[in-house]
C-alpha cells in the first residue's frame, strides 16, 4: 500500500501536466489508503476538479460534497461543485453554493461574476418556465399526445381553465388554435373533458369582446346550445356560464380601447339575437334535457328584461314575447305524470313562472300588457278541449304557472267563463292526476284576500270534501293546504281568523306531521312547508311549530336540497315565526276614530309579543336555522327572487338583533355564514325599495359587529359605496341604519384607506352628521368618527378641513347630555391632541374647549358621566404634556 501523501502529490503534477487519467486514478488510490480525514477531504477536492475536467460533472459534485461535509467552509470544493451543479442544470443549487464562496471572499471577483450570472439565468429560466407560453405549449403537448394517460390529459384540461382566467393566458390559448383542440376535447364522450374545454371557453370569453364574437363564430351557437342540452347539471350550467360571459362581452362589459379594429368587432346585434332566438328554441324542445332547460330560462331571465327600468329599450322584452311567449307557457303547462312531457327538473316550471312574471313586469304600456295576455288567452283556449282532458289538463296547469308569475294574467284568465267550472268539474275526477292539477290551481288562485273571500264561500266544503274522502295522500296534502291559505287570509290579524278556535291548529299539526314522514315522497312533503307558510300567520301555529324540533329539522333539511322551489315557502314560514315581516304602526287616535266609526282595526295576537319572538328565535338557532339559511342564500337561480332574498335578510336580521346570538350564529353556519352577505348587499341597491334597503343595512349592521373577517366579507362585496350612498339618504330610518353599518365598518383598514382619500365628502358628512339633533344618530355618527380618528392621525387634521363648523359640532358632542355621545366627542378631541398636529393641538386648547374639558374632568358625582370625566383628564393631562396648559399648583 502507498503512502496516502505521496500519491496525492503524484496526482497533482499529472493534473498540471494535463494527463487527467493518470492524476484521478493516483487520487483514488490515495483515498482507499487515507486514514486522515482533513487529508482525505482535499484529495476528493482534488478529484472532483479531475472530474469537472472530464465533464463527469455528477462524480465531481459527489467528490466535492465529500469534501464539504468535512469542511463547510471549503470554498475551492463549494466553488467546484458549483461549476458542477451548473453544468448539471441544476441552478438554484449552484447558486448557493457560489452564494457561499461570495460570502466568504466577498471581494472576489470570480465569484461576484459567477453570482450576478447565474442570477440572471435563474430568472430567465423560471421567465421560461412559468411563461404563459410554455404553460399553454405544455397543456397541448399532453392533450394532443393520444398516448397520455386519462388522468394526464384531465388535469392539463383543468390547468387550461385556470390560464384561460388570465389574459395572455386566454390570448394565447386562442392564437394556438386552441379553439379547434377545445372542440374536439368537446366531442369526446369524457364528461371532466367536456366541462374543462365549456370552462375554459367561458374564461377565454370574458371580457373581450373581439374574441367572444370570433368563438361565438368558431363554435356555433347551436353547437354550445346541443352542449347545453346534455343531461349534465354541471356541464349544462358551465355552458351557461358560456353564454352569459358572451353576452356581458357582447352587451358592455369590454371596455377595451380597440382603435382601428373597433369597426370590426362593435356590431354584436346579430350575434345576440342569434343567441336569444337559440335559447328560446330551446325551451320548449323535446331534446333538451330538464337541466339544459332551466339554464335557458335562467339566461333569458337575467339578460332579456330591463336590469334598470330607466333604460327606455325593452325591444328583447317585445321580441321574446313574440317568438318565445307560447314556448315558455307550453313549459309551465307540463304535466310530469302524464306520458310524452317535455324533460323537466323539480325547478323548471317555477322558473319560467319568474320569467313571464320578469317579461309583464318589463312592459311599458296597457296595449302591450293587454297583447301579453292575449297571447296567454289564446293559448290557454286552444288547449281546452272537453273531449281531450290531457290536453285540458295543459290549459289548468299553464294557468297555475301564470298564477305564480304574473297573478293578474292568471287571475283574469280564471275568471273566464268555464275555467273554474273546469277546475270544480277535475277536482271530482277518478283520475288521481285531474285531482292533483285542479287543487294545485285552486291553491294559486286564492292567492289574493278578495279571491280567497271567494273561495271561502265557495270552495271550502269542496277542498273539506276532497280531503276528507280521498285515501290519496298527495291529494290529501295539497286539499289540506287550500284549506291552510284559505284559513290565513286575514294574515297576523288575531280578529281576522277565517275558521273556529283551534282549526287551524289542527291544520298545521297534520302538515307537521306529513313533513316529518320520510316515507312520503318529497315532492310532497313540500307542500306541508307551503301549508305551513300559510299557517304560521296564527301565533299559536308559530309556538307549536317552534316546540317541535323534529319539524323543524325536517323542514331546514329540504330547505338544503336541489329542490328549490321550496324556498319561499322556508323564508316564509321563518319570516313568520320571528315577526319579521312589515308592521303599520297602530296610532292610538286612530285606532279610537277607527272603533268610533265601526272599522275593523288590527289585533295582536297575545303570543306576537316581544317575549315570545325571543324564545321561538332561540329555538331556531338550536334547530339549526343558520345552516339551512347559508344553503339557501347560495341557490345560484332564478328562483332566489330579490323578494326570497329580502325574507331571508329579515329572518337573518331577525335572528342576530341579539348581540349574545351572533356566536351561535357563526358557529352553525360556520364558513357559511359569510354567503349570507351578498344577498344583503343585493338588497341595498338604490333600484331597491326602501324597506329593503332598511333590512339589508340592519343585517350588515349585526355581521359587521361581530368579527373583522365579516367586515371583509361586506367590504370585498363592495358594500361600501352603497352604504355610503345612503347616508345621504333623506329617509331617516335607512339613513342611521347606514350610519350604525359604517360605525361597525370603521376599522377595517379598507374603510380607513376611503376616507383619506381626497377628493369626496365622506369625512364631511360623518361630521355633519354628528351635528344632528336625533340622538341614535348622533352615536353612530360620533363613534364612527372616535373610532377612525384614533386609527388614521392624518384624518384628525382633515377634519379640521373638511367643514368649518367642525369645532362648534365637537364642542356640542362633548357638552351633550346623553354621556355616550358626549364619550364619544372627547374621544375624537383626545385623538386630535395626540395627532402630532401641534397647530391642531393649540387651536383646541386656545378655543372653549379648555374650559368645557375642566368642567367635565371636575365632575365625579355623577357614575354616568365618570367615563366622559376620564377621557376629559387625559385630553387635559396631553395638553399638559404638550406644553400648551400648565399644571395648577397652589401658593405656598
């Protein structure tokens, strides 16, 4: 065996001869003999340069690593492996290892150079990388290569959804002939391929109106309608998604600067009509699936009636009316027991009854509503036939469509001569179907007090007839809720009670008992909720339904489920149970005016009062309510009307007003709780009527009180403006629910960051508002300001700017008589003290404020006011501190 030494010296003059071979076979016979680990370590150092000689770059790392795991610090075997690691492709590892060297000869010239080099690589390497470009090149590598795996293929398509979000990412998707590869995805029979191409073909439409238009061209409505018409729920509402991202594109949502192209891409008429003609043909088509179906109607109701109706063009209105009316009407005319009905979900027909509401609504003038409900006339007759009772069936069931969309269409066509003969003659029917669809009409009809008054004197021995013989439950059921609404006509009016003591007790103990048998099928235990919608008018209805959980949890349960033509019955009989629905307040003077002359005046029922309320609130939140609330806030449908949306907001309202219930409520709905917020914030558009704006603000109110991820929650669903706008509201209710929201709202950094911005009234009207003489108003308005003015120093001197009356208003905040607004405006003082605005400082100790502050810091007597007389010594003690006042010292 050789000397360890000697052969390492042997191997460094073949190295500087040049002869590599000979110097790394004399180095690694020094290693298999070396005992000294210091010795040993230079010898691999020694190789390794051997290696990186011969590009043997993964031997020369493995040496070099041997030799910095016995010295750290080694920095001619860092730096080689360095070389090495770059060779390999391996970057960021070089990078550190020559970070190293730098760091420990930072004046070295060699490894400064190496440093901003390989620097630079890496950033252009991960440019590379991470480029758009590549991603989409990559995407289609693998979705083009016909050997890839499915699960590969799957996931590119995912990957081609999230670029097709961004711009280039969509821009270059497009230009790589993606379209033609996202058909061909389309044709394949792989549903997750199917959805992944929809999607990423709404990404690439958002936006951009110049693509949309080009896509529109490329795919082909009738092709993305056929895509449509699957019987997918998801790919069929990822196609609307589609169609309502061509159509924002289209109608106004690009705002993009397109120079001299834009005469070729402005004109979207023709593209949009084609789309509307489209998906009205699709309505009532045989081929279409249910869930195909409801996301037509969906898009015609979003986009063809007047989002504001201060816009004078409502041509889709008049046009859809002329070509589509009689398709929507055919659709509600479904009778699903019947053979060769049109495929239809458990939501489709309530659905197009929102749509032809949405249409008579939009209507300008009595000639185009009397040419609406021609049309309906008409229709209706054509399908009356005695000697054909499907096709009469038809007739019945379109006009309970009616009733539930347009109710004064439907109601005149009721009373056509031979309809409700027609509806008495089916309810006598053998067949169980007649039955079901005559009393279903029934139901609608009554809907309106003067025609249940009708009814009332003509059909109640009928339904009781109906229901007292009939062994079929699902006509038993629906004949027991014609007698529930026809029981609650009189609504809350305890005086007003339609039947004897205690019937209608009876009628909701057997809806509460159908709710809760599983057996029964859900399509009808839906109608014991809307019997119990009706019931829970009466108090004692209210109490007994509280009482039992069971029903409860049966009830918040269907509320959870796809079926959402239940919702409104659910935010009825909620609405009912916590009393929030509208109340006239009862004017004593009147009430004796009213007995005097022999009017009818209101009565509360004993058990409306506010301890009731309370209790049947608390036993809500223990059923559950907040869950089946966030589930149903979160129905992505045209069913969720802004009047559903304004029930839920006043149950939700309901059920936070007490401040120890905001836990409870947060911890059922958990996560869930934050998508109560956005039907709020739906509720305060200005479009909106004021008792909505007032509920929505109240809601906000309590959320915004409770956690600061809740106050994100509103801010990010750009609450802000709205509520800002109504503080400017002249209505004084809608005006301090505002201000009591932004009071709560103040300190998130969000709102903090609006009011230092310039240029607006915000800071100026918050202190007006704190001059005004309606106390409640005053401490939100003077909290808000307490609160902001102690996060934000620089506002304290905007304060001062904003309104020359801001001294007088703060020296009546802090001499008023109510010590919560008088907290308040020493608050605010104290804040501007300590706002290192000195010239501020000694404005308000040179004013009457000094003397207002001795008097209340003197003030000990009074337990209600120690808290103002603390804040009034610290603000006199900060002066002190700040030089402008000297402390009271008496002669010796």
């Amino acid at each position: 065996m050789g000397d360890p030494i000697q052969l390492k010296d042997e191997g460094n003059k073949h190295f500087q001869v040049g002869d590599i071979d000979k110097a790394i076979e004399c180095y690694t016979s020094a290693i298999k003999v070396c005992q000294d680990k210091k010795v040993l370590a230079v010898i691999y150092r020694n190789r390794s340069a051997c290696y990186l000689k011969k590009e043997s770059f993964a031997n020369a790392v493995s040496d070099a690593s041997k030799a910095i795991d016995e010295d750290a610090s080694d920095i001619k075997a860092l730096y080689r492996r360095c070389q090495a690691l770059e060779k390999l492709g391996k970057l960021d590892m070089a990078f550190k290892d020559v970070q190293r060297c730098a760091t420990l000869e930072p004046k070295n010239k060699t490894f400064l150079e190496t440093l901003r080099r390989l620097g630079a690589e890496i950033q252009a390497k991960l440019k590379t990388t991470f480029s758009t470009d590549s991603r989409v090149q990559n995407m289609f590598n693998i979705l083009l290569n016909e050997e890839m795996d499915k699960e590969k293929k799957e996931k590119a398509a995912n990957n081609l959804i999230v670029l097709s979000r961004e711009d280039s990412g969509a821009e270059r998707i497009f230009q790589n002939n993606g379209v033609a590869l996202l058909l061909n995805m389309i044709e394949t029979s792989n549903a997750e391929l199917i959805l992944a191409a929809v999607r990423t073909l709404s990404g690439m439409c958002t936006g951009h109106k110049a693509r949309a238009m080009a896509i529109v061209n490329m795919v082909g409505v009738d092709k993305m309608c056929s895509i449509m018409a699957l019987d997918n729920e998801e790919i069929a509402l990822a196609t609307c998604s589609l169609f309502q991202s061509i159509n924002d594109s289209l109608t106004g949502a690009d705002t993009r600067d397109y120079g001299k192209e834009a005469s070729l891409v402005l004109d979207a008429a023709k593209d949009l009509k084609t789309i509307l003609l489209a998906l009205l043909e699709m309505v009532a088509n045989k081929k279409v699936s249910g869930h195909g179906r409801d996301q037509a109607l969906n898009l015609l109701t979003k986009n063809v009636p007047r989002k504001d109706m201060k816009e004078k063009d409502h041509s889709r209105t008049l046009f859809t009316i002329d070509h589509g009316l009689k398709k929507i009407l055919k659709v509600c005319g479904q009778v699903p027991e019947l053979p060769d009905q049109l495929p239809l979900t458990e939501n489709t027909q309530l659905i197009a009854s929102v749509l032809l509401n949405k249409l008579y609504d939009d209507l300008k003038c009595d000639p185009e509503r009397t040419n609406f409900r021609d049309i309906c006339g008409e229709y209706i007759t054509s399908k009356i036939d005695p000697n054909n009772m499907d096709k009469s069936l038809h007739a019945i069931n379109t006009i309970s469509g009616l009733l539930q969309g347009p109710f004064d269409v439907g109601n005149s066509l009721v009373g056509q001569q031979g309809i409700m003969e027609m509806m008495v003659a089916l309810c006598g029917s053998e067949r169980e179907v007649d039955q079901m669809v005559a009393v279903e009409a029934l139901i609608h009809a009554s809907t309106k007090m003067s025609r249940a008054s009708f009814f009332i004197t003509n059909g109640v021995s009928l339904l009781k007839d109906i229901y007292k013989k009939t062994k079929n439950e699902k006509i038993k059921i629906r004949a027991l809720v014609g007698l529930c609404k026809l029981g609650s006509a009189g609504g809350d009016d305890y005086a007003l009670r339609q039947f004897a003591e205690g019937s209608t007790e009876k009628l909701a103990k057997q809806c509460r008992k159908w709710l809760c048998n599983p057996q029964i099928d859900s399509k009808t235990r839906k109608w014991a909720i809307e019997g119990l919608a009706y019931l829970t008018n009466d108090a004692d209805v209210k109490d007994d339904f509280v009482e039992d959980e069971l029903a409860m949890k049966a009830m918040f349960e269907m509320a959870k489920s796809r079926d959402k033509t239940i919702l409104y019955a659910v935010a009825c009989t909620l609405v009912n149970c916590t009393n929030s629905y509208d109340k006239k307040e009862i004017i004593p003077e009147l009430v004796q005016l009213a007995q005097f002359s022999k009017q009818h005046v209101p009565q509360q029922h004993p058990k409306d009062k506010k301890d009731f309320i309370e209790k049947r609130v608390k036993r809500l939140l223990k059923a559950g309510v907040t869950s089946a609330l966030a589930v149903m806030v979160k129905a992505d449908n045209s069913i969720l009307t802004d009047q559903t949306k304004e029930l839920l907001a006043r149950v939700f309202l309901a059920l936070s007003e007490d401040a120890k219930e905001r836990g409870t409520i947060v911890a059922q709905g958990g996560g869930k709780v934050y998508e109560v917020v956005r039907p709020l914030v739906n509720l305060l558009h200005t479009d909106k009527e004021g008792a909505q704006n007032y509920e929505a603000l109240r809601g906000l109110t309590n959320l915004a009180g409770y956690s600061e991820k809740l106050r994100v929650k509103i801010v990010k669903e750009k609450a802000l403006p709205e509520i800002e706008n109504h503080m400017f509201e002249e209505n004084d209710r809608i005006r301090l629910a505002a201000t009591e929201c932004m009071c709560n709202l103040v300190t998130s950094k969000e709102v903090h960051a609006r009011y230092l911005q310039d240029g607006n009234d915000r800071l100026k009207l918050l202190v007006l508002l704190c001059g005004e003489d309606d106390d409640k108003l005053q401490i939100a308005a003077a909290g808000a300001l307490a609160m902001i003015t102690a996060a934000e120093k620089k506002l304290c001197t905007k304060v001062t700017l904003v309104t020359v009356q801001w001294l007088e208003i703060l020296q009546r905040l802090c001499l008023h008589t109510n010590p919560m607004i008088q907290q308040r405006g020493l608050v605010t003082v104290y804040n501007m003290l300590n706002s290192d605005d000195s010239e501020l400082a000694k404005k308000l100790i040179e004013s009457e404020m000094l003397e207002i502050l001795t008097v209340i810091g003197k003030g000990d007597d009074n337990p209600k006011r120690q808290e103002a007389a603390e804040v009034a010594r610290m603000c006199l003690v900060k002066a002190m501190d700040l030089g402008l006042i000297k402390p009271f010292s008496s002669p010796s």
